[in-house]
C-alpha cells in the first residue's frame, strides 16, 4: 500500500468516526419533545425553497458582465479596502 493510499484510508476511517460521533448533527435537547421538532422544520433554511433563481454556478469575477439594467461597475476606494 502507497503512502497515498494509506492516507486516504485513515482519512476515509476518521470521516466515518466523525459521522458517528456527530450523528445527524443534532443533539439530545434540540429535539426533546414534538413542539421542538415542528419549530425546526418551520424555521430551518431550506435551500429548495429559497435559492429562487440564482445560479449555482461558481462566480467569476473576471468575466462577469452586468445586465443593462444595472448601474455600475463600482470601484473601490483604495483607503477603505481590507489588507490582510
């Protein structure tokens, strides 16, 4: 067995412990009783219902054109741009 190989079957290992530590990423006490439950499934994001139309498509910047419809592009100020 490769070093590869070897790393992706620990990596494979510790994802399927991980699952069964976190479970279904609920714990005990969120859903103690039916009300709490109910309340998840009314208040929840669901993706299905509200992505609309929005592309899920990656976005790239570069080749990005605006509709006729928009105003801009918008340039930044270069004082109030963010430097790492």
């Amino acid at each position: 067995m490769t070093t590869r190989q070897r790393q992706a079957e620990e990596q494979k290992e510790l994802r399927e412990q991980l699952r069964s530590f976190h479970g279904d990423g609920f714990f005990q006490w969120q859903f103690s009783n039916e009300e709490h439950k109910n309340r998840w499934s009314e208040w929840h994001y669901d993706e299905e219902k509200y992505w609309g139309g929005f592309s899920r498509e990656p976005f790239d910047t570069a080749s990005y054109v605006l509709p006729d419809w928009a105003i801009g592009p918008f340039a930044k100020f270069p004082q109030t741009t963010r430097r790492a």
